[in-house]
C-alpha cells in the first residue's frame, strides 16, 4: 500500500522537481526567444511605416515584408539540416543572430532609396530566420529536459510577448525618432538576444557518422510527408498563416481609411495581448498535450468569428477587443504545434522538422502579405474577410489530412 503512495508524485511533479538550474537556463533562453521574435514580429510593422513614410505605399510595404518572410521555407530545411549535422552549434546560432541584425540595420537606410537592396537585405534575414524562430524552439528538449510542456508553454509566450512589443516598439520609435530608426532598434533587440543566447548550456554533440547521412536538407519534408498527423497540422497551420500574414497590411490599410495611424500598431498589439494572455491560460489546460491536433483545429477554425466581425466593424474601437479575442482563441495553436513536432520528430531531424514547421508557417504568412499588398485599393473590409476565410480552410483541410484511423492525441500516439 505504501509504494503506490510514493511512485505517484513522482510522476505528476516533474516540473516542480526540476533543478534550480534548468530554471534559470529557461529564463535566460527565454530571454534570447523574446528579444529576437520582438524584431521579428516588430520588423513587418517597421517595413511598412518605413515604405509608408518614404513612399506613401502601404502595397510596397507588404512586398518588403515578403522579402522578409518568404526565404524562410526554402532556408528552413537547410539551415535546420546544418544545425542537425554540426557539433558545434552556438557559433551557428550567434552567426544566425548578427546576420538578422545587421539585415534589419542595413534596409533601415535603404528603403525607398535603393529599395532592390533593401529587399535584398531583407532576403538574406528572412535566409538566417528559421534558426531563431523554430530552431530555437529544437533546443528545449536538451535545456529543460524536465520541464518540457511548460516550457513550450513558456516558448509559445514569447510569441505573443513578441507580438505586443515588437509593434509597439516600432511606431513608439518611427513616431518619435522616425521610422527608420525602429528598425536599427530591432536590430539592437536582436544583438541583445544573442548575448543572452551565448550563455545557454548548449554542449558540443559527439561525433556520430550517422548523422552526416540523416541530416541531409530533405529529411525534414520526407517526417512531413511520413507522418501524416505532422503533415495535417502543418498544412492547417499553414493555411491559417497565409490569412494571418495579411494582418499587418489589413491593419495599415484600417489605419489609412480611418485617418488614425496609430491603429496599425494597436492592432497587432491588441492580438498579440490577446494571445499572450491566452498562451498564459495554457499553462492549465492539460488536453494540449493528451490531443494537440484537436486543438489546433478547434482553435484555428474558432478564429474565424471574431475576424469575420472585424470586417464588419472596420474602424470601430470595438474591433480592438475582437482582434484580442481571435489571438485568445488562437494561442493554443503554437502550443499543439510544439507538441505535434516534439513528439513526431526523429531526433536526427529535429531542429529541421522545427525550422521547417516554422518556415511553412512564416512564408505562407509572407504570400498572403504579399497577396495583400496588392489587394489594398479594396479596403480593409475584404482583407479581414479573407482572413478569418483562410482559417476555416486550415480548420478544413487538416481534419480531412488526419490520418482516418487516428484520432487527434489518442494515448499511444507517437
């Protein structure tokens, strides 16, 4: 009777009995997260106002930002598969960290002057980006091993941590000082990152033949096509991104028919605090991680009614709450992603499987920017639409891709 009593704790306290140390990895690493997705996030709004300012066109805006963003899925699988195959990863990651600054600094004084080489420069940080956004995420199954599902958790915050800051940063700053000069400061963020990465534990990997034959920059899709549990959720939250892409764009073109130009940034703040608030919530609910791609597709397809309702109410204050709701209801969808690939990926192809989910995910958002650059002469009411029409059909297509005789998250699964 008395050997039960004592086996159970141990099996629900993992995250309370981790070491002190792995705590304050986490933190450090969640520092490093933070300030780089800050740029990230901030950068597509800092594009804009910068093309905005220099040029009047909010259309060459959304092109610069698919300079940013569409790289990512062609270099997510081979910067994935370098990170995979080298022993030596943190000069990897620190390279990653200064070529996305310097990026940011460079196309700050370029736009709208030379604007081919601005967008060359935005090219090259779109190039190094997966490192910082998946494939940081790779990393914590070796940084906190005890912690796991919290800190995915935790990761997912940074997301929306991200997503209020890096906005806001960036029209405090264009308001102040210009809109240039938001970028140099994101290029600053991103430096601070990296100082806060170079000191994370990350041990040199021993030397393993094996891994020079798996890591090729094709292992990565050949998990997605394989799995189809990890390709369904891919495909769903890929189809989501390319609505959620043109979000920035939507809120320009809001800001521009309403003559208040704040409202760009308050927008992407507003759904980020929303899913900063939402992501926090995650924290309690155990079914993300019993059946993540029920959630994912839940939440995804639960997006669509509050966005719908933006489109109707263009302009309105009230739409502020709305956007914060469609991030509170799609905060659990980073978190099931991270479970999805967590327990889907081979270890061989970890860090691809992560930068290449991520480089799916930040291109499809990069076409529908660019989609909606072009789309802008119609207003923002079409934009919005299209929007919430984009996650009912990731909603869609996922269900219809998982596999028939799996149910999302059954136990066993993985």
């Amino acid at each position: 009777m008395t050997a039960p009593s004592k086996a159970a704790p141990a099996r629900t306290a993992p995250a309370s009995s981790a070491p002190a140390s792995e705590h304050r990895v986490l933190a450090r690493y969640l520092v490093a997260a933070v300030t780089a997705r800050l740029a990230d996030e901030g950068a597509r709004v800092a594009v804009v106002l910068v093309a905005l300012e220099r040029t009047g066109r909010a259309g060459l805006g959304g092109l610069l930002i698919a300079a940013l963003m569409i790289p990512h899925v062609v270099a997510a699988p081979v910067a994935g598969a370098a990170a995979d195959g080298v022993r030596h990863r943190k000069p990897l990651y620190a390279l990653a960290f200064a070529t996305y600054a310097l990026a940011l600094a460079g196309a700050a004084q370029l736009i709208g002057r030379f604007t081919a080489a601005a967008a060359a420069l935005l090219i090259v940080a779109g190039c190094v980006a997966p490192l910082l956004l998946g494939g940081l995420s790779s990393l914590l199954s070796e940084l906190a091993p005890g912690t796991l599902p919290r800190a995915f958790v935790l990761d997912s915050t940074t997301y929306g941590v991200a997503g209020i800051a890096g906005p806001a940063v960036a029209a405090v700053v264009a308001g102040a000082v210009g809109a240039s000069w938001s970028l140099v400061v994101l290029g600053l963020c991103v430096l601070a990152g990296a100082l806060a990465f170079l000191t994370l534990p990350l041990p040199a990997r021993a030397r393993d033949r094996r891994r020079s034959r798996t890591t090729a920059p094709l292992g990565g899709v050949t998990v997605l096509v394989r799995r189809r549990g990890l390709g369904a959720v891919t495909v769903a939250s890929g189809l989501s991104q390319l609505g959620l892409g043109a979000l920035p764009v939507a809120a320009a073109s809001v800001a521009l028919h309403t003559h208040r130009p704040a409202l760009t940034g308050l927008v992407m703040s507003a759904t980020a605090g929303g899913g900063l608030t939402g992501a926090l919530l995650c924290l309690r609910l155990r079914v993300l991680h019993r059946h993540p791609e029920r959630v994912l597709l839940i939440c995804t397809g639960a997006m669509a009614a509050p966005l719908l309702l933006t489109a109707a109410l263009p302009g309105k204050w009230p739409l502020l709450l709305l956007f914060a709701l469609a991030g509170l209801i799609g905060s659990p969808v980073i978190v099931a992603l991270f479970a999805v690939r967590d327990r889907e990926a081979p270890p061989a192809v970890r860090t691809q499987v992560f930068t290449l989910g991520a480089g799916i995910k930040v291109t499809a958002a990069a076409a529908g920017a660019a989609v909606a650059g072009l789309a802008t002469s119609h207003g923002p009411a079409p934009l919005l639409a299209a929007i919430a029409a984009c996650q009912l059909a990731g909603a869609g297509a996922g269900a219809l891709l998982l596999p028939a005789g799996r149910r999302p998250g059954a136990v066993g699964d993985g």
